[in-house]
C-alpha cells in the first residue's frame, strides 16, 4: 500500500502532490493538464481540467500497480463537493474519522464534501484497471454564476451548495446508473482541439452534473430498480444497446435478442424502458434515425443509399418517422443545409 496525505489548496496542487508521491511526467495545453505514468506505482494517466465558475475535471484512465490510499485534508480555500463516478472499476471512501468504509462500484456514484480540516480517505484498489470521473464544485465561486439557482435542488443538497464556510460533512452513495457512463464515454470520443474542445468538455460536464443531480432525487424519492431485475441484467442490456448503436443496419428482433442476451423479452424491455425511456424497438428506430441525421449532415450519400444503409427497407416509411421525429422531411433537412454551406 502507498499512503498519500494530500494538503492542497486548489485542485492543480493537488495532481502536483499526487505527482510528487507516486511520480509521472505532468504537461499542460490549452488548461488541460495530464499527470501520465508508466512505473512502479502504477499506468495510465490522470488529467485536470479547470473551468470558469469553480468547476473542475479530474479524469483517471490508470491501473495502480500498489493499493493507493489518499489521505485528502478539507483546506479553506480547497473544499469542493466532488462528484464521483467509476465506469470501470471501484473505490473505497470514508470520512477519516470514521471507521465506515463504504465501496463505490463500477456505475454506481458519490457525492461528498467535508469540513475544513476535516479528512477524507479514497483509496484506489491494486491491479484494477480504473476510469473514474470526478467533478468538483467549489461553492463560493459556483453561487457567484448568474445561471446557478441551487434554490430549485432539494433540501438537502440546497445545504451542501450553500455551505460554502465549510460547517458540515456530506456524504450521498448512489445506486446503479449505466447511463452516466454513456455521458463521460462521450467525453473520451472529443477529437476537437483548443478552446472548441474544452467548450465541448465542458459542455458534457455539466450533462454529467446534472445527472449526479437527478441521481441524488431518486435516491431521496425511494426509487428502485424495475422488479425482477437486477444489475447484471441491466449491465446486459447495455451491451445490448451498445452494440445496436454501433451496427444499426442490423435486422433486430425482440425474439432474437431475448435468445442473444439470455434475459426474457419481457425483461428486456423493461430494461430498455429503465436504461433509454424507449421500448427495445423504439429504441432502435431512435438510433437508426439519429444516424440518418448524422449521414444528412456529414457525408454525400443521397437519401435512398442512406435509407438502406441504416436497415431500413421502405423510403417513404423513413420519411414519415423523420419528419415525426425532427419536425422536417429528410429532403427538407438537406436542403437547408446546403442553405447554411
């Protein structure tokens, strides 16, 4: 095990402490630093990206050679509330003066901040590769936002943004969310570069926010997942959903992927209804008709090519569920953008 007592007063101090404990070269661009490792301690990298407003990305993509136990000190002008999601691997959290050591699995989430000078213990397993998101919110700069109205969240984290003298400790576990890994996923696809990528990032960051946000509600709500279903299946269904998404030309059927996935059809759309808020066929037709849009905007083809090339075998019926979707035929749609070109 490595034991790291971190005492930062912003978060860049914090990645240069991280630095100094478990070595890695640190480059910066566009405000975009990346601490990259590759010895003893560990492989990866772990990048810091600030934003206006006290809002701030940590990103880890590493596998730890060594258990890493980071001993974090609550300072004055460093206590944000971080918000804390693993799409692969695990954490552990706890408060450093209580015993109670809670497990953060893979899609599950928290949400914690602490007093000044208080402790905070996150340890990072051995030999476990990790992508962890963690947004971080310092308050007094956040509530100076003219967009930020924390008065429209619930009660309780009312009190955590407004808490910005740091007077109590905080802490939210949440349950399953696959959905939240879709959104950071998107992060790691940003090819642009310069300020436009940063824009784009944070853009995600706040979708992500909002997300922890919504997550907190229906924990507070009392809500469950649908009965009968558990999350290995719905782990299932999200491979299920990937791979429509990235072969849409396909021919689905409820039948078919029922037999595929090993989960019952009435299972199946349950979990598609719980993960997407559609049905298993209108969420294919969803991500069908999302990539026409995206052939229309982004490649020559004409609308008979991309009919088919999106499964679809029936023009005028592609047509009709467009103009239902988007408000617009397809020959409209690319009229217009041979307008704006």
């Amino acid at each position: 095990m490595v034991h790291i007592e971190i005492i930062a007063d912003s978060p860049k101090d914090f990645l240069e402490q991280l630095q100094d404990a478990i070595g890695g070269e640190m480059t910066e661009r566009w405000s975009e630093f990346v601490l990259k490792m590759n010895n003893e301690n560990g492989i990866g990298y772990i990048r810091y990206i600030p934003f206006d407003w006290g809002v701030h990305l940590l990103d880890f993509e590493i596998k730890f050679h060594k258990e890493i136990h980071l001993n974090v000190k609550s300072h004055d002008e460093f206590n944000p509330i971080r918000f804390i999601y693993p799409s692969l691997g695990s954490l552990k959290h706890k408060f450093g003066l209580h015993n109670n050591v809670k497990e953060v699995g893979q899609f599950q989430s928290l949400i914690y901040t602490n007093k000044d000078g208080g402790f905070n213990d996150i340890i990072f397993p051995k030999d476990e590769q990790l992508a962890i998101n963690i947004i971080q919110i310092i308050r007094k700069q956040f509530l100076k936002k003219r967009t930020t109205n924390v008065s429209t969240l619930n009660e309780k984290l009312y009190e955590v943004f407004v808490d910005t003298d740091h007077d109590n400790r905080f802490a939210s576990y949440g349950t399953l969310n696959l959905k939240m890994a879709d959104l950071i996923k998107g992060i790691h696809k940003i090819k642009a570069k310069g300020m436009l990528r940063i824009l784009k990032i944070e853009s995600r960051v706040y979708e992500i926010l909002s997300m922890h946000i919504q997550q907190h509600n229906k924990i507070l709500a009392g809500d469950k997942l649908p009965e009968g279903i558990n999350k290995s299946d719905l782990k299932i269904v999200r491979k299920i959903g990937n791979s429509i998404l990235t072969n849409v030309a396909k021919s689905y059927s409820l039948e078919q992927l029922s037999f595929k996935s090993g989960l019952t059809q009435a299972k199946l759309q349950e979990g598609f209804k719980f993960l997407y808020n559609r049905t298993v066929t209108e969420y294919i037709r969803h991500v069908r008709l999302e990539s026409a849009r995206d052939m229309l905007k982004n490649t020559d083809l004409n609308i008979s090519q991309i009919v088919y090339s999106i499964g679809f075998s029936s023009r005028s019926y592609f047509s009709k569920i467009f103009k239902e979707k988007y408000g617009i035929t397809p020959n409209q749609f690319k009229k217009k953008l041979k307008k704006v070109a």
